[in-house]
C-alpha cells in the first residue's frame, strides 16, 4: 500500500505505520501460513496461482492440507484465512477467502469434526494449580541454589500465571522478568502484551497483595 505514495518524502513513515499495524508475532504467523499456501500450491499437478489466488483454490488448500485427518478444526481455520487476505488486501488485490462457500467450509467442518469427537477439553481443576503453588512455596533455599530447584520454580510460576490469566499467551506466556515487580504494596504485574490493549498503548498492572500468601 505504501508503495502507492512513490517517491513522496512521507512515504517511508507511511510503510513503517502501516507494518506497525500487525504485532511481530502475527506478522510471522501469516508469513508462515502463506509460505505454505503457496507450497503447497507448487506441488500439484496442475500449480493453482498462490497470488492472486482463487477461492477454489483456498478451498482445496484446506481440504487437502490444512484440514486433512482434523488436525485443524474449523474455529482455528482464522489466522490461515487472514494470512491468504491480508497479503492479497495489502497488494490491492480481491481477497479470496471470504465469502458464501468459505463460511460454508468452516460450517460443515465444525459439524464433521463434532460429529467424531469423542473426547472434550477439560479444563484443570484449582486444586492442581494451588498443589503447584504450594510446591513453589516449600522449595527450601538449598534446593533454590541448584540449577534443578531454579527451573522447576520456574516453571510453577509459569503454570500458576498462566492459569490465573486464563492460558491468554498474550497475557501470561509473554510475561518477561522486567513485568514483574515488588514493593510494599505487593508485587505488580504489568500485561504489556494485551492483545485488545496493546495497540492502545494500553498496559493494566495488577497488584497481588502478598500479606494474603504466607511466606
């Protein structure tokens, strides 16, 4: 899209605005969702165009790769449909996974793939989460010094956060060391990768209030 802007000394600003519109983790999402699209492509018989492309071959992309033997099921069908948009919209060209026979696609999908479920998510109980907490919470300082004791506190803190912030990667998975605080207070937790705030420039900190956790 910038490119439309030619030699006008804005134009490089207007590209940078415009890449900053994607996170860096979904930019790289798309990439690799379209490198696949388009070998996919490459492989049959009869090489569909990948750009432009055409919904028929969005459709037998799906059916013949992404969708084959369920490994994807149809409410996680988004981020490939957008990758295939997104590049297509950004060149000015005519998005083809969209539509009457995309939703169609993604209807009938959910409905066969339910139909052979057998086995549904369950979600863990607190009581597993506060037996990991209490694990942390009894680690000795001898066991702490040693590389083993770091790493399985570690790795409670980051199963205990990431339940308490609903398994949001965004959220919890993308906490870093400096988004973690302490003061009198309690210690502070900074969400700086929110995804419906982040683009807002928008971070929530919430506080826990470590008098109500013994030790």
């Amino acid at each position: 899209m910038a490119r439309d802007f030619g030699d006008a000394p804005e134009a490089g600003r207007i590209a940078e605005v415009f890449s900053a519109a994607l996170t860096e983790g979904t930019v790289e999402n798309y990439s690799r969702h379209f490198v696949r699209f388009a070998t996919w492509c490459e492989s049959q018989p009869d090489r569909p165009c990948p750009l432009p492309a055409t919904t028929d071959t969005v459709l037998r992309w799906l059916g013949g790769d992404v969708c084959s033997g369920g490994k994807v099921q149809a409410r996680s069908l988004r981020p490939y449909l957008a990758a295939i948009n997104t590049l297509h919209n950004d060149l000015d060209l005519d998005p083809p996974a969209v539509g009457r026979r995309i939703k169609r696609f993604k209807s009938g999908l959910g409905h066969l793939l339910a139909a052979d479920r057998h086995a549904a998510r369950t979600y863990v109980p607190a009581h597993v989460i506060e037996r990991a907490h209490q694990c942390g919470m009894a680690l000795t300082d001898a066991e702490l010094a040693r590389p083993a004791g770091r790493a399985l506190l570690q790795a409670i803190v980051a199963t205990v956060f990431t339940f308490v912030f609903f398994a949001r990667g965004g959220s919890g998975a993308a906490l870093r060391a400096g988004d973690v605080r302490r003061s009198d207070a309690g210690l502070h937790v900074t969400l700086g990768k929110e995804k419906t705030r982040h683009a807002a420039s928008v971070s929530r900190v919430l506080t826990l209030d470590t008098s109500r956790i013994p030790g």
